[in-house]
C-alpha cells in the first residue's frame, strides 16, 4: 500500500543531509547544491520506501534521542520523544540520590534510555536487558558508539526473572497496546511487534513487571515505566497492591499525556 508523504519538504531536507552527509542545516544553507547521478538515485529509492510505508528513521538507519544519535533498524521501537520525559525524571532522581547507583533498563530495545542515563551520570553502571537478541545486538552498537562499554552492560532475560539482586532505579518502556487496537494502527506494520504487544488489555506486561519488581526494586529505590494513557489508573491500582508502603504517581509525558508510572519505594 502505498502512502502520501507528511511534511514532504523536511523530509527532502532530512534525505539530501543523510545522503549528502551534511546536516540538514548545511542543506538549508545551500540550496544552490546539485545532486549527482548517484545521489539522485539514492534519494529516489529512500522516497519510494517511505511512499511504500518504510518509517523515517530506518531508512536513515539512525534517529535522534535526548540530543543524541542512536542506530536503529526493524528489530527494535524507533525512540520517541515521550520516552526522554522518562529519562529526565530518572536522572533527576539519580543526581539527588548520588549512593544509588544500581540501575536496569528492562526492554532497552536500541539502549537509548540506558545510553542517555550512562551518558549524563558519570559514575552510573546499568544493565540493559531485552528478550530480543537482535535488540541486544544493535544496543551493543549503540552502547560502542557512544564508548560506554565499560558501564553499560548488555544481558539478556525475561523483565527482571534473571536477577537475584536488588536494583535502586528500574526504568521500562515495555509493549503496553492493547492486542486488538494494534491491528489497527500503521505503526504495527513498521516497528516490530513484539515490542509494541501488551497482550489483551495492554497491561500484561507492565503487570509482570511490577510483580517482578515487588521483590526487586530496592527500599528507597524508583521504577519509572512507560504506559499508555488509559492505562493510568489500573496501573497505578496494581503498584499500589504490590507497593502499599511506596508512593505511586503518575507523570505527564511532554505533551502532557499521562504516559508514566512512578513508584517511589
């Protein structure tokens, strides 16, 4: 099926950068630039992908994320900009609590929220953990890209079943669509499902994830979780069983969507 283009002038400019290998900036700046042959060609192919339903940011093969360029490919969640409301409310927590240093990004799909946290908190070691090997594999790239291999370290698991150790700071972005409205929406046919499934209601794994977290979420320690909207109020009915003595919040993303779930243990 084939698809109009939106916003079809920045995405021209976004193309020429990639191909040209300037910023889009430098594009803008010289709009006297001819294309050759090659290029021409390239961009071609790159327009009739996105008319063909191809997303963006995997035919660049790179995406943006809290000012920071991240690999991505099909075999994992093209970052977003609610996510890095996550980010901010993590790191803020770990400048004020400078003693809480253990740290697990669950479902790190390409690592950019573990990426991001490394990257601002100098002393800060996080697993980044995923059921998908392909998704390891491509935060491992992401991980070298941005020379935090000493302090990210990749493992593989289900949520948090693998680990008999406590962690102060657990941050997810897990599938949470409801099944049925996944069918439904062009991003099920781009982004791959597994990472955007949440099962009947949507919740069944963010559910698991709070049981899981029960046991292994440190006293005085943070779980941030990302949810859909109309998820807010049963998800927040269920931390409160299994967290009776933590205070539950739940936190607007940037577009003032109440998207995340905070449990402060």
């Amino acid at each position: 099926m084939k698809e109009d283009i939106e916003q079809p002038g920045l995405v021209a400019e976004v193309l020429a950068a990639h191909h040209l290998g300037q910023s889009r900036t430098w594009v803008l700046a010289h709009p006297e630039t001819l294309l050759d042959e090659e290029i021409e060609s390239r961009m071609d192919t790159s327009i009739q992908r996105l008319r063909d339903g191809d997303a963006l940011p995997y035919i660049l093969g790179k995406w943006d994320f809290f000012g920071l360029s991240f690999k991505v490919s099909p075999a994992t969640l093209i970052p977003r900009p609610e996510t890095e409301r996550l980010v901010e409310i993590a790191l803020d927590w770990l400048q004020q609590h400078p003693g809480r240093r253990r740290t697990v990004d669950v479902g790190t799909g390409s690592g950019c929220i573990a990426v991001s946290l490394a990257y601002h908190i100098y002393d800060l070691h996080v697993i980044a953990s995923d059921i998908s090997l392909e998704a390891l594999e491509l935060a491992r790239e992401n991980i070298r890209h941005h020379s935090l291999q000493n302090r990210v370290q990749v493992a593989a698991g289900d949520l948090l079943e693998a680990y008999s150790r406590q962690f102060d700071l657990v941050c997810a972005n897990l599938p949470y669509i409801p099944a049925e409205r996944l069918s439904q929406l062009q991003v099920s046919k781009r982004e791959p499902r597994m990472a955007l499934d949440g099962g009947q209601h949507g919740i069944e794994v963010l559910s698991r994830l709070i049981k899981d977290a029960d046991h292994k979420l440190a006293s005085g320690g943070l779980l941030l979780m990302e949810m859909d909207e109309s998820q807010a109020q049963p998800m927040s009915a269920m931390a409160r069983v299994h967290f009776p003595g933590g205070e539950i919040a739940v936190v607007n993303d940037l577009a003032g969507k109440p998207r995340i779930l905070r449990i402060d243990n």
